[in-house]
C-alpha cells in the first residue's frame, strides 16, 4: 500500500548480500518534533512558539505551544500514560492510534488523514490570527493567560478530534474492505438501515505482479467450462 516507512532494522541481507532500508525523512518511532517561530516585533508572551506535535511528524498535527505558557496541556503531560500505559487523553497515544492503522494499508487511509489534519492545522492558523490580534493591547498579565489557554485547547482539542479520526479510520476500513460514504464521515446505508455493501479496496498492480511472479502458476484461475 506504498507505505513509506520501513522498521528496523536498518540493513538487511539476502544470499550474503547486505543492503540498507532507505530512509523516510518522517519516521515511525518520532517521539515529538516542532518547529521553532521566533520574533522580535511582538510582546514577550508571544516572541516565541513551538509548533509542537508528537509522534510521526508526518501525520502529526502541529500546535502552537507559546513561550508564556503556564501549564502544560493535559494531552502532553507527564503522568498522561507512558510507553507500556494506554491512554485515549494522551496525544501520543491518539497519534499512534491513526498512524498505525496507516502504516498498513497508507495509500487508502492517508487521504482521510490529510483531511482532517489540514483542516485542524487550516483552523489553528486561522484562529493564530484572531487571537494575537485580540491579546496584542492587553496587560501582560492577560495575554499570558488568553494565550496559555489557547494553546491549551488547541492541544487538546486537536487530540480529541484525532482519537475521532482513529476511530472513523477503524469503522471504515475493517477487515480490508472499504465503507461507502454520502460525505466524508457519514457511512452508506441501506433503505433497511443496514450497512451498505462495502468497496473492495484489493492491492496495487505492482504487487498483483508480484504475486503471479512468486506463485502464480498454482493461484491461476481454472476455468472449467471453457476447459481450462
């Protein structure tokens, strides 16, 4: 599914023969990753910003994390679970949930990602504007407030609506097939109610090739009343 990734380790060896996994510029195993926005023509609450996000940096949603903030938001804090201690408040754990359905079928699932990522990443620009807008006059006081709250929600709340995207991902690509949908999030049904019949998704050409190449002679498909 043209996943891009590949798992260590990073050599392999076939028939005495070492070779090397190349390389994703994102990888899997990501702790965090953020983007530094420094400036001086702004108040001090807000010179700086990490755009912060966790797990794989390339389905990550990037938050703004300013420097005047005054309490770590609960999807980041420290206690929130751990690598052996599953929680659904926690964004790495939320992160992963959707990475790593994609890592195994990334072509189908990725499109539904980079919807709902960008549109989360388009409305923190988006609202990144108004409230500097609105805090830039206010005593330093209230603009370490209105921003340390703001980045606080947008933590969390970009972490909700990924725990939602993961959980979409699973409903919709259960068992290989693929759910039908009348929009983005809203799944086909039946006159009855039921579900509709889903898509069958099957594999790229490259790997049917591979297939028949590796097997094919004892996956052909007789045909019996053409005598084949």
């Amino acid at each position: 599914y043209k996943v891009p990734y590949r798992w260590r380790p990073m050599t392999f060896k076939v028939d005495d023969v070492e070779y090397t996994n190349e390389r994703a510029i994102a990888t899997q195993q990501t702790g965090f990753s953020f983007v530094a926005q420094l400036r001086d023509n702004v108040p001090d609450a807000m010179k700086g910003v990490l755009w912060f996000g966790v797990d794989d940096a390339n389905t990550c949603v990037y938050v703004p994390i300013y420097c005047c903030v005054t309490k770590v938001p609960y999807c980041y804090a420290h206690g929130n679970g751990d690598m052996l201690t599953l929680s659904w408040d926690a964004a790495f754990w939320v992160h992963n949930y959707v990475a790593n359905q994609a890592y195994n079928r990334y072509s189908q699932m990725i499109p539904d990602i980079r919807r709902v990522q960008n549109g989360l990443e388009d409305s923190i620009a988006s609202a990144v504007k108004v409230v500097e807008a609105e805090v830039m006059t206010l005593p330093n006081v209230r603009q370490r407030e209105e921003l340390s709250n703001f980045s606080d929600f947008w933590a969390n709340h970009s972490t909700k609506e990924f725990k939602k995207l993961g959980d979409y991902l699973l409903v919709k690509y259960i068992d290989g097939n693929i759910k039908r949908e009348t929009e983005p999030g809203v799944f086909k049904r039946t006159p009855e109610g039921m579900c509709a019949s889903p898509e069958y998704g099957g594999y790229s050409e490259d790997y049917y090739r591979a297939v028949a190449k590796d097997a094919g002679e004892r996956l052909k498909v007789i045909d019996i009343k053409a005598g084949k």
